[in-house]
C-alpha cells in the first residue's frame, strides 16, 4: 500500500498522488513527480500510463464520480485497488508478481524508457546490466521532458525549427553520455496524437478528429511535414557535432507504419543519408503482413509495438478501461501476428525485438519463436536484471 497526498494542481508536487480525470501529455511533469496516480478513465497500455509503468508509478482507476472525494491524504491498497482516504496505514512497496525469469532468455534486451533518470536506473543494476545493450524513447517524451511545444515550434518557422532540433539533440547527446560501452539509444520518431498534441500546443492549429488512434499520426503525419524533415536534420547535425563518431549511437525508428511503400516514401521524404540506418515499428496487421517487404525495402531493425497491435486486432482501444477484458495481450490472433513478423524477419536477416508487459513475459517466450530480444518498460526490466541468476 502507499499512502500520499493527493495532488489536484495539475502542477509536479513531488512524491504527492496525483489525482487527474484522465493522463494526457499536459500532466508529464505532475506524472513523474508522482508516487501513485490515480484516474478516472485509461487503459493499462495507454501512452502517458506507460510513462507509469516505466518508472515504476502505481496507477489506480476509479469512477469519475468518486474523484471529487479524494482530498487530503490518501492510502492506497495496491493489491485490492481500493483506497482510503486520511488512513494512517503503514507506506509499502508494491510486489512484481512476478515469478523468476532467466535473463538469457530475453536475448539483447532493449529498455523502454520515459528519460535520462531511467537510463541510469538500468545501468546501476550491477553486472546483468550490459545484457542492456539499447534504450528506446519516443520523441515527444524527450520534448515534454524539455518543455518543448513541438507543433509551435515546427510551425514556427526556420529559426524555431532549428532551435527544435538543436534542443532535442541536446537531450540525446546528454543520453548518449549515459549509455555504458556498446549501448545504443533509438529515437522513435514524433508521433503525436492529436488529442495529446492538443494538450501541449499553444499556437499551431491542431485537427479535431473523432478518433484520434486512427488519425493522422505516426508515418502518417512525418510524410506531410517538411518542418519536422528540417528539424530532423538539425537533430542529425548536431549529433555529429557534439558526438563525433558517437553519433552513430543513436538510431532512428519509424512508428505507425503499414507497409513497405510507405517505410520507403517516408526515407525518401526524410531525405536520409544512406549511411543512416532506420528501422520500422510494426504495429498495425497490415505492417505484419508487409513484414517481408519492409525489410526488403532497407529496414534496418523492426521493433513489435505489442501494445497497439493488441488494440488493433482486437478492435479494443488500450486506453479504454471500459473494453480492458477484450484487450488481450494473450489472444491466439495476437500471438500469431507476431509469430509471423519474428519468422518473416529471421528469414530475411533482419533484427526483430518485440515489446513484452512483465505478466506476459513467460508465456511470450514459451510460445513464440525467439526473437533477438525483447523490450521491456525500465522497471519491470530492472526486476528481471535484479533477480538472481542460477
């Protein structure tokens, strides 16, 4: 159990429990500063709840209606997801649940993480951390990390464009530094929603769309933006600039992607030099079908975004709670889906990592072919790098 106070600001009140209608992208730093949150609406997989799971922050839903009574301080009963209110229970730490897991068994693992914190969370894990050999962060958490408005400024224009990719290679290049000999960061590319872009933009004009999941977003929306193709070679030139040959430490990824064609539009629309190496998410079916031909058309790596083709198969929206017994990490369709992109991807020569919740771990690797590794948020991978080993 834990127990807080509750935190109705919006604002970081740190170590507090934050107490908010739903998680968007204008609650990061409250996010972070937070021991537990606790919300009226989202799914376990969510996006800014995966901030949560990767820094180890307890999420609790309850009805809309009962948030108004959470004032003062709180205790919150993990095991139960019940809460009391002004408790003078004793603080605990919440338990795995997991059982043991050998960490061969995940091949290369690659960490899931919200910033530069998780980083060295992982690399503090003693030996059985170089099994660590990358670090995955999306782009717009490197910008809510900053403050950055990323539409404003890529709207901005050219002056606020570089001044983007300037700030956004600063934080990479302060990563970089972190990373332990012969780790790697990938860059998942700005893939922001329209309903999270609402929530942290200010001038630029962002669509209202009736389901922004489905919307414009991801490979998507990169097509259509010289700004970002701008700002995203300001990211590349500094990184040169400040890393020398380190540089090549981080990699790039595209997410939201459907098929080959477009992996290639999006590399010649990006105008990528060839020596830069860019791998493919594959989260849609229609990406696991075209799994062949992305890796044919010069995908470097493919990453198994797990979370949203669960959603999308399933026809169960992941941010959701009212479908969460249809969103089935487990499903027979979901697990033959990525069936498919590990066999599809060993038989081209392409490196294949797929992300795993820590309750799905075990049964991901007793029933799946082995891909080169697997991804995992920074503090379930820590409880697996953490456990002792025969």
């Amino acid at each position: 159990m834990l127990r807080g106070t509750c935190n109705r600001t919006r604002g970081a009140l740190e170590g507090s429990i934050l107490v908010a209608p739903s998680l968007e992208a204008g609650l990061y730093e409250a996010i972070v500063a937070a021991r537990a949150v606790v919300c009226g609406s989202g799914g376990l997989t969510g996006h800014m709840q995966s901030i949560c799971r990767g820094r180890g922050i307890p999420v609790l839903r309850v009805d809309q209606a009962d948030l108004a009574d959470l004032v003062g301080e709180v205790t919150l009963h993990l095991e139960s997801q019940s809460i009391v209110i002004g408790s003078d229970a004793v603080d605990g730490a919440p338990g795995t649940g997991e059982g043991p897991t050998l960490l061969d068994d995940l091949g290369s693992a690659c960490a899931v993480i919200a910033d530069l914190q998780d980083i060295h969370t992982i690399n503090s894990c003693g030996p059985n951390a170089k099994r660590v050999d990358s670090f995955f962060i999306r782009e717009e958490f490197l910008c809510l990390a900053a403050g950055l408005r990323p539409l404003d400024s890529l709207e901005g224009g050219p002056a606020a464009v570089a001044a983007y990719g300037r700030a956004v290679a600063g934080r990479l290049c302060t990563f970089v530094e972190a990373l332990l000999p012969g780790q790697r960061l990938v860059l998942r590319l700005l893939d922001l929603r329209s309903d999270h872009a609402a929530g942290v933009t200010r001038l630029a004009s962002v669509a209202v769309e009736p389901n922004p999941e489905l919307g414009l977003h991801g490979a998507r929306w990169l097509l259509g933006s010289a700004a970002y193709r701008d700002a995203l070679h300001a990211v590349l030139r500094c990184l040169r600039e400040r890393l020398g040959d380190d540089a090549r430490r981080v990699h790039l990824s595209v997410p939201f992607l459907n098929d080959a064609e477009e992996f290639a539009q999006l590399r010649e629309h990006l105008e990528l030099p060839a020596d830069v190496p860019v791998s493919a998410f594959i989260e849609t079916p229609a990406a696991v079908h075209a799994t062949a031909a992305i890796c044919a058309a010069g995908a470097s790596e493919l990453f198994v975004g797990t979370k949203d083709l669960v959603q999308f198969y399933l026809a169960a929206d992941r941010s959701n709670h009212l479908v969460a017994e249809s969103y089935q990490t487990r499903h027979p369709a979901v697990l033959d889906g990525v069936r498919r992109v590990v066999e599809s991807a060993r038989a081209a020569g392409t490196p294949v990592r797929v992300f795993g919740l820590g309750a799905d771990l075990a049964h991901y690797l007793e029933r799946l072919p082995t891909p080169d590794g697997y991804m995992m948020c920074t503090a379930e991978l820590q409880q697996v790098i953490l456990q002792p080993q025969p």
